[in-house]
C-alpha cells in the first residue's frame, strides 16, 4: 500500500485519507456521557493526535499501540494544535505496509555509521580494553543486529532508528578530538569505551520492532546498571579463553569502565548511582550530555510550526528558541 500523504504535510481543514501507526490509543468518556478514543498517530515524518466519537466499542479492542491503521477523517485545530477527527478506521495487516514509512530514522546510513565504530575499535592501543571493545561491538551478533536499529530514546534525544548508533558515533569523533586536545590528561581508550559503552545497555532497555517502549529489564533495572553487567558478563568470556588476553582483565581497568558507564548521567537525582570520580568520566558525561542537547534542540527548531523567529515553549528546557536563517531556507 503505498502512502503518499505524511503528518507533516497535513493542513487545517484539510481531508485525511492514509494509513498511520497507532503510537498511543485510549478510551475515555465525554462530558455527554458517550465514549469516544484518543489516539496518537505516526508516521516517518511526525506525530498527531486524533479523536474517535463513532464505533468505539467496535475499535477499542484494535485499534491499540503498534497497530497499523487506515484512517479516514478531517485534519483540524484543537487547542492550537493540530488533529485529525476520524470518520472510518479500518486495521491493516503488517504486509500491506512499508515500516520504512512509519518509523523515524537517522539521516545517516546504518552500515556506514557501524564502519566508522569499528574504524575507532582497530586504533585502540590498550589489549584489555580493545579486547573488550570487540567483544561486544564486532564478535556478539545480537548485538550487531540490534545496534544498527536501536533508538537512543523513547522521545528525548536520536528518538528514531538507528539514533543510538549515531548518537555513539558522534560522541566518539568529539572525544577522539578531545584526547588529541589535552593529551596526556586523558586515556583515549578508556574514553572510547565511555562513548561506546555508556548507552549499551539501551539495546534491551527499549523495545523497538515499532513505536519505541521501556522494555520490562529497562523499567525495573535501566540501561546503567545493564551496561555493567553486560561488561562484566564480556570480561568474564574473555577470561575464559586465555588467549584472547595478555593475563587476568586488570581489575582497575574494569572497575574504571564501569565507573563510566554508572557516572555518565552526573548526577544522582539523574540517575547515576555515582558522580564522575574521574576525569575520563567527568568528559564522557559532559560530552553525552552535549551531545543529546544539541541533538533535541536542533530537531525542535527544525519541526517547530510557529510562524516567525521563535519556536513554541520547549517544555524540556523552558524556554523558546531563536530560529536561524536555515530553518527558513531549508526545503
Ligand atoms: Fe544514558
Ligand atoms: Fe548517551
């Protein structure tokens, strides 16, 4: 089934006749005692809400997150913001769509990004920590299934398909620069495996065959505490094979990975159970944090709607942002 008409193309008053994924779907009841069904619909190019007043009987048990859909109805402005108010709704089935259509994804090409990673692996000069870089980035074919589809987030930041690898790629070119910056202050493996390593764990923290979810291992340990049992699973392998080590994996060493991985959000109240207690971390932290900055806000202003030089309020960061000349003379 081909689609040819994409939520960020929709206008006011316009008719809406396409086929979306459901990312959100409940069912309420209106002031005139009916029920009717909210939903968020989405596809490659954005999201909308939209309202159902007729059939919700029929569609409550269907029309459900995940679900592909038909849609029928009229785009309109509620509040400020755009919905589409639906007439019919019919549910498709996997193979009458493209997911390619639905799914956000990096601008950047999957296989070219995974080529760069493992460029940065092969100059790594410490044996243990590049041993432990290719254990988990080159030799695990789950994982290298998975990180070239994994988001970085479920809304926040690289929120789209192969976010997270992008996200790891670029926050490994800055601190490659960095440690050519200050030099013997900083220990670029150790770095790399803080660039590489500290988001891993959100490979099984979400869920994102669709619309993007907390898996049930993210809800009730999260990526921080996972990316250090992942890493103490990897060395723990390559322990077991002696020639895959000069010796023993130095304790120190692995000890210093983990700190980076649990120090990486900065601070408690962010959900690290430590502060950076070196400066290997205290970077990493810094530059991740940069990194998912400069990311979301870019992406706000670039789909921002307003008219004029200011975007809307971004909740996240409470405030309004200034448009520069690109987002005007992009097409
Ligand atoms: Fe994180
Ligand atoms: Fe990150």
């Amino acid at each position: 089934m081909e689609k040819t008409q994409f939520i960020k193309d929709l206008k006011e008053k316009e008719g809406v006749s396409s086929p979306f994924l459901i990312k959100f779907s409940s069912t309420a009841v209106g002031k005139n005692a009916k029920a009717y069904m909210n939903f968020i619909f989405m596809d490659q190019s954005g999201e909308i809400e939209g309202r159902l007043w007729e059939d919700v009987a029929h569609h409550a048990g269907q029309a459900v997150k995940d679900a592909f859909v038909w849609v029928q109805g009229k785009c309109q402005s509620y509040q400020g913001r755009k919905q589409i108010v639906v007439e019919k709704l019919q549910i498709l089935r996997e193979d009458e769509v493209r997911l390619k259509d639905y799914i956000p994804e990096s601008e950047f090409d999957a296989d070219v990004l995974y080529a760069e990673l493992l460029g940065y692996v092969s100059t790594m000069t410490d044996p243990y920590y590049k041993a432990l870089a290719e254990s988990i980035l080159k030799e695990d074919d789950e994982i290298l299934n998975l990180i070239k589809k994994a988001p970085a987030a479920k809304s926040i930041h690289h929120a789209y398909r192969t976010g997270l690898l992008e996200h790891i790629v670029s926050i490994t070119k800055i601190l490659d620069k960095l440690s050519q910056h200050y030099g013997k202050w900083l220990d670029r493996d150790l770095l790399f495996l803080g660039g590489f390593l500290h988001d891993i764990g959100k490979l099984w923290e979400l869920s994102y065959e669709r619309v993007t979810d907390y898996t049930l291992e993210g809800r009730l340990i999260g990526h921080l505490v996972m990316g250090v049992e992942l890493v103490d699973r990897k060395i723990r392998n390559l322990e077991a094979v002696p020639s895959r080590l000069p010796g023993p994996f130095p304790q120190e060493k692995k000890l210093l990975v983990k700190h980076l991985i649990l120090a990486h959000h900065g601070k408690l109240e962010f959900g690290s159970p430590k502060e950076p207690q070196c400066l290997e971390a205290l970077v990493v932290h810094m530059i991740d944090d940069l990194d998912s900055k400069v990311n979301s806000i870019s992406r706000f202003i670039e789909q921002d709607q307003t008219p004029g030089r200011w975007t809307s309020l971004n909740k996240a960061y409470g405030r309004f942002f200034y448009k520069p000349d690109w987002v005007f003379t992009k097409q």
